[in-house]
C-alpha cells in the first residue's frame, strides 16, 4: 500500500496511489458529466482515503488517482471510498474532482438519490453508485419539480414596496441624536420608546461624541437626565415622533392622554450665540471621545496637546425643549409635567437643588444644569399638575446646558426666546440642504430619509469650521476606512465636495509614517478602503490639484501595501493566498488572507493609480502593474478556493459551487468542516455572508457579468438571507449593488425595502447598527441605504450612465414625477426629470450632463406601471426587453417620450 500527503496550507489530503481492500465504512460515487464532453483531472479526498477509480461507462482510463475520459455517451467515473466520515459535525469528508475545467468539491456525506448534486453550469452530477441515471434523466428528473430558488421566487411575485414589508418586518424605535454638527457635544433622547429597557420616562443623555458625560455631582457615573409628561406609562402606545419637515435634526412628538394631548418639540442650539457662528469641535479630540479609536505615540501627544482647551469651550450647547398641553375634550382636564433630574428612574437618587423662584435646577450655586418655564415664567414646582379648561393651552420649557453652567450664565440662557432659537436652528439645516444636490422620488418617506439622511451624517462628522479636518463618525464609533467610505461618498453624490475632502483629511492627517491607515479597533482593512474613497473623491470632482496636494501620502500608503504584499509572495502560499496580504477586516479575530481584504486593497491601489495619471504618469504606471497582478493572484487564489469549497444546494434542486472568505479556508466557514467557535453578532453567517467573497465583486476583482459573481450571489441568497436580507448587520453585504449592476429590479427592491423598513427609525429614520439593537444612530448603515438610493436612481457603468435603473414601477403612476438636479457622478453634475402622463398616454423624460466628461451612452429605464410597452418612441433606441431607451452619442441633453 502506497501513501501520499498532499499538503498545503490548512488542507491535509490523502491519497492513494495503489490499491488495496479496506472493509469499514466504504463508500462509492459516480461522477457523471453532461454527453459530449471529454473531462479529465484527479480526485482528491479529505477526511477519507481513496481506495480507487474505475471507468463507469464508455471509454479512458485511470491510473491512481487521476482519470482521462473519451467522448464518450456517458462520460463518467466511480470513486471508491474507504474511512468514509458521513456524519454530522466536523471531519466530514470531502471529495474534490480537480479537473482542468469546472474543478468542484462536495461533502460525500451529502450525495443522495432524493436530491442528487445537479450542476448544470458545470455539465456534471453525482450520485450514489447504485443510481444508474444518467447526467440528462437526473436533470429531467430535477427540472420536472419546477421548485425554484429564492431569486426565481421573487421574480416571480410583484415588486416589494415599504407598504407590503412593513408588517412583516421588525419595527425599529431608535434613541434621537441631537447636535449642531461639527460638535462633537451630542444630546441623547431616549423619548418613551416603546421597546426600550426602561419605560418608566424619558431620557436625556449629554455625550462627548459617544462617551458619556461624567460628573463628580453624578458620582463620575454617566450623565442622564429623567423627565416627562402626562399621566404615566398606560396600556396604551400612545406616543408618535417625527422630524422637523420629516427632515431636520429637530425632534417633535405627540403623547395623547385621552383628552389632554402634549406635543413637544426639541433641538440642540448655542448657549449665546448664532448658530452660524458654530466653531466646531477639534476632530482630534472628537476622534478620542469615540468608541475603538487608536492613536500612534505621535497621535496621542496632538490629543492630549489639544484636549484642555477642547473640554473648555467658551459657551456650551444647549438642548431646547417645550412641550405644549392642550385640553381637547368638552371638560376640564389635568395636564401633568415633571421637569428634568439627574438619574434615569425613580429610585435613583443623586443630590440636586430646585430653585422655585428661578426655575433653576443645579447641583450648586455655580452649577446649574436645567432651566424651566411654565407659560414663559419660572417653573415654581419641578412636578406639576395644571387643570385646563377646553381648548386651554399650558407650555412647559427647558433648557438644558451640555455641562452644568454658573447661575449668571443660566440667568442670562433662561432670556433666550424659545421661538426665535427655533427658527434659527430650522434656518441652520435647511440652508446646509439648500447647498446639496435635490432629489425628488414620489414616495414621501424614501425622500424624507434622503434629506434626514444626509444631515444625520453630517450631525456627527466633527471638526472646526470653517475648513479644518473633519471626522466623519459612523455612530459610536472613530471613523473606520471601510465604514466611513459610503458617508464621504453620498456627500460626494450631494455636491458636498468641501465636506467630502475635509472628511478624506481625516485618514491622510492619520495615516502612520511608514504608509498604514489604521484607526479603529486593530482593523487592518482601512488602507485600501480609505485610497478608494479617495478615488471616488477624484472621479466625481477631477480635482487634481488636491491629488498633487497629497501626491507623497498616496504613494506611501501604496507603497506600504506593495510591502505588505511583497512579504506574501511565499512559494507555499502559490494558489493559496500568494501575494495576498493578511489581517482581520472587522471584530471577529480572523487574521488571515481574507478576500474582502485584499480586495479592498487592490481596489485602493488601482484608484490610486487612476489619479496619479493625472499629476506623475510614471508612478501611475508602476501602480497600475502592481494592481493589475494582485489582482490576478487574488483571482487565481480565488478560483482554487473555490475548487476545494463544497458545494450547496439551491431551492431549484441544483447545486451550486461556494467559496471560503479566505484563502485558508476549505469550504464556507457556516458549514463547520473543522471543530471551532465563531458565532457572533447574533449570527452564523457573518464570515460567509457579510465579510466574504462578495467583496471581490464589488471590488472590481470580479466582474459582476461573469459566472463567478452569479454563483456567488445564487448561493449568498439561499443561505445567508432572509427575504433577499442579510442578518445582523445586513448593510455589510454588498449584493444590492451586484443586483442594481445586473438590472435585477425585483431582487434589488427586496433588498432594499427589507432592510431599511426592518432596520432604522420608521418615525425619526435613524438606524441601529444590528438587527438586535446595538449602536444607535449608525451613520454606516444609513449611508449605505442612502448610497442604495443612489444606484437605483443613477450609476455609472463604464462610459455608460444608466438612469432609473431600478426605480419601483408604481414610481411611475398617473401625475408622478422622479427627480435629480445636481447630483454628482462620474459624468458631472446630473439633472434628469421623468413626467408620467399615462392616463393621456405617454411619459416624457429629459437628461442633461453638460461636463467635459458627459458619459458616451446614457440608458434611461421608463417602466410603464402597468408593464405596457409603447407603441413610439423619440430621442432613443427602445429596449424592450428592459424597458429602458438608449441616447448614443449623448451629446449632453436630450428629451425623450414614450407613447403607449
């Protein structure tokens, strides 16, 4: 008996070279490929010993473990296994047909007659030896159950809409985040959330950027102030909240206590002055008041240079807070207030003074934290019962300063005229609005979440105004190179091109000496990330004298990847993680040669090779070469990866090949080939499904038309979502922009609606992090809702631009109208407008991108709401098929109209 040990990275296969008897736990398969084809290759086995190969039909030969097969009818072979591990659990062994074409793995224990491995992508199937069907009775057989897979299934029904997910969906209530932006003093509001952990009150909570307010009056626990109004909490749910306009960063709510109805209204101003005067806040400091922020020696001295005069500001920010009683009932009623204190429930107790003849709250003379009205006068009692006559009014006031403040200061903040701090902070946002591009769609809540959307980000990106580094924060958390980069791009999108550069500033001023970005929680991913966003800066704006600015910085940070790469080119890592670097991309420990890694830095490195054309064409050059081979020993790892990853089954009763999310992984991590622990984030899809091989799609490693990007979407949608949805964190995966790439509008609208109505705010639009209610005010997620938005209304796709590529029909409806006005791309600025006139038959569509760089093609989809198709078309070629019109050449405008 002849043994073999084929050994490489973390796989250990077996192989026999001879033959010989072995009587325990044999087991035999039969390969059978599609007729006409003349496969031939090896067989490889873990977990088992390969006793032999024979021909099953027609003609070849065998010899070991290797097999050549003629043209023959039936192209087939019989694997004979001995030690066969068929169980559940670890140690399962895998088969692998590593022919030169089609190479694919599968767990033998999963070969079956019920539901035989069909893979007609790859003409081949597998089946038990005593099932004598052939390749083409084993499709029939398949196909002739017309069961479909989870993609088929959708497009099948009609396209999701918010009203049709809504109640099936989890509805989210979020904690408000107040602010002025650019100050990182951020207030809090937990207002009678229904599904809190504490329901007794609301709750008002001063935080420095995420880190929680400590004071020595409060113990140096974290500040919370309680207060509330009305009766109590009931049985009923009776407290509705909104923004200001459905937009600004002004909270409004409404309790509804039988016959007495409160409606408040909250916002963030200046202690004195106007808000326009905003200074800001260092991004330095704001940057270490975050949550897993890290900091080199040389970084860490800039921060505590700065930190004295950063906590020390000149006037604090406020919180405003009024809230209006009236009596709509017949009768009098009693309206009920308790004025803010320190603690968040009734038997938490820390010392304090009310003042009845000020209104005033403090923890001493010289420390004032709240200041109250009633009717414009001092409130002379911190809890209060008003009885209102019908139709009366009662209005109840509070100020509350971010730190305590002397009683002079509270005096001179308790003449601040509510109203007029108001407009102003009404005035503040809107005009920050007015300087960003206009989108209109004709569905009130997605638009709302567009402009609420882009002030949410810009409530917590911190710096000093005017034009200093700005921190773009995705929540609790530092800026991350991976997580910060759909925020700088919306604002890109927006026409924010000064507060996209100044947010870019942050990761250059961060950068180490020796070229590595890295600023959160030991991520290793952030280099290559943050050059792609540095790329999609330039490719929106061709801002090329800021690219000759940071010329120096691009180069080093490439130059350390290039380093970090060249330092992997091993000979024992040839097919498996050659030239590909390693570290964790996320929490999870994983430090190994993940995809998304890799593709993230090759994606950097290929932008930054893009913009260097433009200032040292032979820099560009030197990194384009390298780009261009990572990319192929990404590929080439990619693909071997795959070989050895077993395959899965789908809904259609076929099966599909799957990949690992890094080089030394042999199969998908969910399918637990060897004993470990690694649920986490409340899921077990998280390595598989959100940080894994997608990412070489969407970083460009992949071409989303090619057969590798369709498996992999085909087996991410059957295991790894829920309603076309991924779990925990479903913004990590990067499907939705495969789907809008691919035209695939019923999938994409799954997604799209799935997630966000499961995952933020439905009243205020703000987002966990997590499905399981982590993080609140998670400017990631939003912004990559935000960005979703973006490709469904426009998307740049090589010289062509594609317009409404996956808008819903119902869009479209008599009278409705989708418009963009100076949103940026690629191209230029756009504006685009389609007018829906169906019940007079027809709708017209005008595009116009008058830059330099106008796109050669533009490919506008017009879907009828009825699915009609017309029976005209000026200004375009129609494609019926996909209902979309082509201008080519576009020569910068032009006007279309369909006729039904």
């Amino acid at each position: 008996m002849n043994y073999k040990w084929i050994s490489n990275a973390s796989i250990v296969l077996l192989v026999v070279l001879g033959s010989t008897a072995f009587s325990q736990n044999v087991a035999q398969v039969r390969v059978e490929w599609k007729e006409g084809t003349s496969p031939s290759g090896m067989v490889q086995v873990q977990y088992a010993v390969l006793r032999k190969i024979d021909l099953s039909a027609g003609k070849g030969k065998t010899k070991a473990n290797t097999f050549q097969l003629g043209p023959v009818s039936r192209p087939s072979i019989l694997i004979t296994i001995d030690s066969a591990q068929t169980e559940y659990g670890t140690g399962a062994t895998v088969v692998s047909i590593k022919t030169a074409k089609n190479p694919f793995s599968f767990f033998l224990r999963d070969v079956t007659s019920s539901s035989p491995i069909y893979i007609p992508d790859y003409g081949v199937v597998v089946l038990k030896a005593t099932d004598k069907r052939s390749y083409q009775e084993v499709e029939t057989a398949v196909r002739s159950r017309k069961t479909r897979t989870k993609l088929q299934r959708i497009e099948t029904e009609s396209e999701v809409s918010f009203a049709s997910v809504e109640k099936k969906v989890r509805n989210m209530t979020v904690p408000t985040w107040l602010g002025t932006s650019r100050d990182f003093r951020i207030f809090e509001i937990a207002e009678n959330l229904s599904d809190a952990s504490q329901r007794e009150a609301s709750i008002i909570s001063p935080k420095r950027s995420s880190t929680a307010l400590r004071l020595a009056e409060t113990k140096n626990e974290p500040v919370h102030y309680l207060y509330t109004y009305g009766r109590g909490v009931g049985a009923q749910e009776n407290v509705s909240r909104r923004l200001d306009q459905g937009k600004l960063p002004i909270l409004h709510s409404t309790l509804t206590d039988d016959d007495v109805v409160y409606t408040s209204t909250t916002f963030v101003s200046l202690e004195k002055s106007p808000l326009a005067e905003l200074k800001g806040t260092d991004f330095w400091i704001a940057d270490s008041f975050s949550g897993g922020h890290m900091f080199t020696k040389e970084q860490q001295e800039q921060v505590d240079s700065r930190t004295k005069k950063a906590l020390n500001p000149d006037e604090e920010t406020v919180l405003f807070f009024r809230i209006e009683a009236v009596n709509t009932g017949s009768v009098p009623r009693y309206a009920w207030f308790k004025t803010p204190r320190p603690g968040t429930a009734w038997w938490q107790k820390f010392p304090y003074r009310f003042n009845a003849k000020t209104g005033f709250s403090a923890y001493s003379e010289e420390r004032v934290f709240c200041v109250s009205k009633l009717n414009g006068k001092p409130l002379p009692s911190e809890e209060m019962a008003i009885l209102l006559q019908p139709g009366e009014k009662a209005q109840f006031d509070f100020f509350i300063p971010h730190s305590p403040i002397s009683a002079e200061r509270a005096t001179q903040l308790a003449m601040q005229a509510f109203d007029q701090r108001y407009a102003e902070s009404k005035d503040f946002w809107l005009t920050k609005l007015g300087k960003a591009a206009q989108i209109h769609v004709p569905e009130k809540r997605i638009n709302e979440m567009i402009q609420a959307g882009l002030l949410h980000l810009d409530l917590i990106t911190y710096g000093n105004e005017p034009d200093a580094t700005l921190a773009p924060t995705i929540g609790v958390y530092s800026p991350i190179g991976t997580e910060s980069a759909p925020i700088i791009q919306f604002y890109t999108s927006m026409g924010w091109n000064n507060v996209a550069k100044r947010s870019l500033g942050y990761f250059l001023d961060k950068q180490h000496e020796d070229g590595f970005i890295q600023n959160f929680n030991g991520y290793m991913v952030e280099t290559g990330a943050a050059l792609w966003s540095m790329g999609e800066y330039f490719r929106h704006t061709n801002d090329r004298k800021w690219v000759g600015n940071i010329k120096a910085k691009l180069l080093k940070s490439c130059d350390y990847l290039i380093a970090w790469r060249n330092r992997n080119k091993k000979e024992e890592l040839r097919g498996r993680g050659y030239g590909m670097i390693e570290g964790k991309v996320a929490d999870p420990e994983d430090h190994f040669h993940q995809f998304m890694l890799n593709g993230y830095a090759y994606l950097g490195m290929s932008r930054s090779a893009e913009m260097l054309a433009s200032v040292d064409p032979a820099q560009s050059e030197r990194i384009r070469k390298e780009a261009d081979a990572w990319k192929e020993d990404i590929r080439q790892s990619f693909f071997n990866a795959v070989a050895l990853s077993p395959v899965v089954p789908l809904g259609d009763g076929t099966w599909c090949p799957t990949a690992p999310p890094w080089t030394e992984g042999t199969g998908l991590r969910s399918m637990y080939q060897k004993r470990e622990t690694f649920w986490s984030h409340g899921t077990f899809t998280a390595p598989d499904g959100m940080l894994g091989p997608m990412y070489l799609v969407f970083c460009e490693v992949l071409d989303p038309h090619e057969p590798a990007a369709k498996t992999l979407l085909n087996y991410h949608s059957e295991l790894f979502y829920q309603e076309n949805s991924a779990f925990s964190q479903p913004y990590y995966s990067r499907h939705n922009w495969i789907q809008a790439k691919l035209g695939m509008i019923k999938p994409f609208l799954s997604t799209y609606y799935n997630t966000f109505a499961a995952h933020a705010d439905r009243e205020t639009y703000t987002f966990w992090e997590h499905l399981f209610k982590v993080s609140p005010h998670k400017t990631h997620e939003e912004a990559w809702f935000l960005m979703e938005t973006r490709w469904m209304l426009y998307l740049e796709d090589g010289h062509t631009l594609r317009l409404f590529n996956t808008i819903p029909r119902q869009w479209l409806e008599q009278g409705k109208n989708v418009m963009l006005k100076n949103v940026r791309s690629y191209f230029g600025p756009i504006t685009a407008n389609v007018t829906s006139e169906v019940d007079k038959g027809y709708i017209t569509a005008t595009v116009s991108c008058m830059d330099t760089r106008k796109p050669n093609e533009v490919l506008i989809r017009i879907p009828h709401p009825a699915g009609k198709k017309p029976v005209n078309v000026t200004g375009g070629i129609y494609n019926e098929q996909t209902e979309t019109v082509s201008i080519k050449p576009f020569s910068g405008q032009t006007q279309i109209r369909l006729d039904y």
